[in-house]
C-alpha cells in the first residue's frame, strides 16, 4: 500500500495513475486547504503565474473568467488544470517542473515594465517575487487560499493506519512533509519512518534524508512519482 498526503485537488492525477498500475493506495491528507475570501485581486496584468493547481481552482472558484493576460504555470499538473479552465499557450518550464525552472525560461529573463500577478497560497515566500522584480517587473501577490495543518480526521486515520502493509509514502510538498513529520513526531508514530518517503524537490529530501529514507523523483508529475516507486514495488512483492 502506497500512503498519498497531498490535497485531495493535487491528488487525482496520481490517483488515476495507480488505479491504472492497480497499485493499493491510502489517501490521508497532511495539509488543509481553505479559500481566501478576503485577497483582492490586481486589476491589470501582462502575466499571471500560477504556482500549484490548487491556486488555479480556487482563482477560478472566485469568480474569475479566463485571463487575457499570458499564463504561466510552474508544471504540467498546474497546466492540466489550466486548459480545464479554458486557458491555452501557457508557459511552463522547459525541464525542471518548479518556481526556479519556470523563472530560467528564457521568455521571463527581461521583464522591464511588465506587471505580473503570482497566484498562490498563504503563507508564501518571496524569493519568487524578488526575483522577478530584480528582473524589472512590477509584482503582485494574488493569495486564493490558505495552507493550514491537517485536519483532527485525518490525524487520528493516521495513527489508525497498519503501517505493516504500507511499501512507501508521497509526499507533494515541504509544508505537507513539515505537517507529517510534525504529527509523528508528536504521537510517536515512528514505524512511518521505516518504510520509503518519495519527495519531489531537493529541499525536502535535504530537510529529512538523514530522518527517513528520502527517495527524489525527478518531478513532480504522476510518472515520475510511478518510476521512482516501482523499484520499490518491484523488490517488495
């Protein structure tokens, strides 16, 4: 059985994934998401940036019509979710599927006098947004929704959990990893540290390689997840 802590809106692709593998799943999420009902958004701009697919859904459940402006999304699953929406020729990085592969694209070097939207989370960090604006660009934080930690539900489904049949545990994002590592620490729950974690950037896996067996997939699409578990599902049967 495979342990999935992503959000239920960044879980359906993966999901579909391991339906088609007819791999065993959990799903038991480590981070809440809740809409923004206060964020004001800008009026005008050349660009928008959207940084996970949960920022698309929730731009979009505020009312928002597609945008005029130039569409950018940090990888495929932000993509995906934009052409649901209408959107088309959106911007994506070339090969690493991040914030920091998006701004080495070579469209978004010079951005003098460009006014830019970053579509995002609470709490957010602004290395992104300095950088852009060290590029010349006018920027603007759009945050739609609110990261917070899991919900009482899915704590005591974890703890419940016979981790005896589970083979490896994905994770979507440092702050869903933060929130796991938070909770088994808090109750005790070390066997979750004894089976494979899949993490997705080099900050995660340099955060807790030293705590768990940290495998690094090469994105942070389905079909990298998939080939780094399938050595793993391969010697476990």
């Amino acid at each position: 059985m495979i342990l999935i802590t992503r959000p239920l809106e960044s879980s359906q692709q993966l999901i579909e994934a391991f339906h088609a593998f007819n791999w065993d799943y959990c799903w038991i999420p480590m981070l809440s998401i809740q809409p923004c009902t206060t964020a004001q958004p800008p009026l005008h701009s050349d660009l928008i940036i959207f940084i996970s697919p949960q920022a698309v859904h929730h731009y979009f459940k505020l009312g928002h019509s597609r945008p005029k402006a130039q569409v950018c999304a940090v990888g495929p699953s932000t993509a995906t979710c934009l052409t649901q929406y209408g959107c088309s020729n959106i911007l994506i990085p070339d090969t690493t599927y991040s914030m920091a592969g998006l701004l080495a694209h070579p469209q978004l070097q010079t951005l003098t006098h460009q006014s830019i939207t970053l579509v995002c989370g609470e709490p957010y960090t602004t290395t992104a947004q300095d950088m852009l604006v060290a590029r010349g660009a006018d920027v603007k934080v759009y945050t739609v929704y609110r990261r917070t930690g899991p919900m009482p539900s899915s704590i005591e489904a974890l703890k419940r959990l016979d981790t005896h049949s589970l083979k490896a545990i994905t994770f979507s994002s440092l702050s869903t990893l933060n929130y796991f590592n938070e909770v088994i620490q808090k109750y005790e729950l070390q066997t979750f540290l004894k089976c494979p974690w899949i993490v997705i950037s080099t900050a995660m896996y340099d955060h807790y390689h030293t705590q768990a067996q940290c495998i690094l997939a090469e994105n942070p699409t389905p079909q990298a997840i998939i080939k780094a578990l399938t050595p793993i599902l391969s010697a476990s049967n």
